[in-house]
C-alpha cells in the first residue's frame, strides 16, 4: 500500500496563514515605497540593500525565514514565494548598480526589476487563493475534505466511469461508539478523536484515495480504479491498525478507537446518491454484526 509522505493543513491554520500573508504583503509594499525613494530622490543607498543575503534581511524575509519548516511542506505554494522574492531582491540590486550608467543599461535594469517584482506580488496571491480556497473545501476540524467538496469529487468520479475508466469504491466509515468517548472524557476529546482518526485515514490509505468528513462521526472514502475485492483487502487492513493507534486525549490519557466499515462500487451509469446509499447500507450491516468490521454491498 503507498503511503502518503505529506500532512494537510488545516483549515484554521491555512486562514491564519492568509492572514500573514496579509501583513508580509504590507511589509513588501512598505520595502517598495522606501527603494523607489531611494532612486527618484537619489538618496544615499544603505549598505543593506547591496548585500548578497538582502532578501533575508527585509521585514518580508524575516518573516519567511522564520516559518517552519513543517508549514513550509505542508503549503507548497509559501514554500515557492522564497525564489521570486529572492529574485526581486537581486534585480533590485542590479538596478541600483546601474543608476550611474547610462540611460539605456538603467532602463533595461529597470524594466527586469519591475517583472521580477510583479511576478513576486502575482507569487503572493496565488498563494493567498489556494490557502483560501482549502478553506472553503476542508473541514475544519479534522483537516479531511468537506461534504461540499465531496459531492462534486464524487460527480466528476461518476462522469469518468461513465466514459470508460474503471470503476472506482465508495467506503463509508463510522467511529465506533463515539458517544462513549464524547460521554467519557468530554467533546474535547471526541474532536481529538475525530482529528486523529482523519489524519489516520489521510496518511495510510494510498496517495491517490480521497477522504471526506461526511457527518458527525463519519467519513467517506473514494478508491479511484479499484476493484471491490481489492478495497475489501486494503480496508481490513487499514481496520485493524486503527483499532491498534494511539490517540492521545490528554497528557496522561491515551485511548484507541475501532471503526465500521462499509464499502460499494460506483458503476457506469450509476448515481453517486445510489451508491452512497449502498455503501451506508452495507456499513448498517457492519454496525448490526458487532461493529469494527468491513461490509461489502455488492449487486
């Protein structure tokens, strides 16, 4: 089974990460506003600019040499804003090396400065728009996709199989007696639960799989060209080493959790409603039979 080497982010960290971005974006407008000064009043230019390292030394480099590195893994697009910046940083430079040569070196210093500057503000945005958009499509709980998101994954998955590709399985997942946990130690530690068993499923099932927050306690999984038996196989297996993963609620207190299982195919010409329908069926069956288990509901 191929394992995922990335963690997601979650939703309130990406928004909290917009929000930064907000504020290194002003610090970069403020940087802009003092070097243009620099070149239209003809003021002396500090020795800090004409630095290799430059691009570390500005409020904005700061900023981003300060990041972790495991944000810098988990949000690829903020891990790219360090090369345009970067960049920037060395036209700029040229730039200022130029002002005592002639019209023409400086024009041409200057128009490479201008692109490479607008290519880093057009780097910050795109970044500033994917964060927002996993916002608006992750759950922010448990870090999964949410049921929006789901339905029209799930849609696009339909109209794939319906031209031709192999058809794909749609896992239902359920916590089995959650309401003990949320009973028993408080829903603090039912939504560590919850967070947990989510990050379980995005690390352990194959990089291609999907997994959704469904509801409550329940997530939804899409197995993309898989065949029912093989879906059963690897979802036995992910089964039992949930039953066996620690999931620590406290300092003091670590717990474990099962899970029920039900599973169906999504066929050509099928509604994804139908087999959601299905699949929660067969996760009926997994619940009646003592739970913490994996049910097939196959036509």
């Amino acid at each position: 089974m191929q394992r995922k080497h990335t963690k997601s982010i979650d939703a309130n960290a990406a928004l909290s990460i917009v929000k930064e971005l907000d504020r290194a974006l002003a610090m970069h407008q403020h940087w802009m506003k003092d070097f243009y000064r620099l070149i239209i009043c003809e003021e002396p230019v500090p020795p800090s600019c004409m630095n290799q390292d430059a691009h570390l030394r500005c409020d904005f480099g700061r900023w981003y040499d300060s990041l972790d590195a495991e944000t810098l893994l988990q949000v690829p697009n903020v891990r790219l804003l360090g090369e345009p910046h970067k960049a920037m940083h060395d036209s700029a430079r040229k730039l200022l090396d130029s002002l005592p040569l002639g019209n023409e070196a400086r024009k041409t210093s200057y128009l490479i400065f201008v692109d490479n500057a607008l290519d880093f503000r057009q780097a910050i945005h795109h970044c500033q728009s994917e964060l927002l958009q996993r916002v608006c499509t992750v759950d922010h709980l448990t870090g999964a996709w949410n049921r929006h998101t789901m339905e029209s994954r799930l849609r696009e998955e339909a109209e794939r199989i319906s031209r031709g590709s192999p058809p794909c399985v749609i896992c239902m997942i359920d916590i089995d007696h959650f309401k003990v946990v949320n009973d028993q130690y408080g829903h603090p530690a039912g939504d560590k639960a919850l967070s947990t068993v989510a990050r379980f499923l995005m690390e352990n099932l194959r990089i291609y799989d999907i997994t959704f927050r469904y509801g409550g306690e329940e997530f939804l999984v899409c197995l993309p060209d898989t065949q029912l038996a093989e879906a059963e196989q690897l979802l036995n297996r992910l089964r039992v080493e949930l039953s066996d993963y620690p999931i620590q609620i406290t300092e003091s207190k670590v717990i474990k959790v099962s899970a029920s299982f039900g599973i169906a195919s999504l066929n050509a010409g099928e509604s994804v409603s139908d087999v959601v329908e299905r699949a929660d069926h067969a996760l009926l069956c997994a619940k009646s039979q003592g739970r913490n288990r994996v049910c097939v509901w196959d036509i």
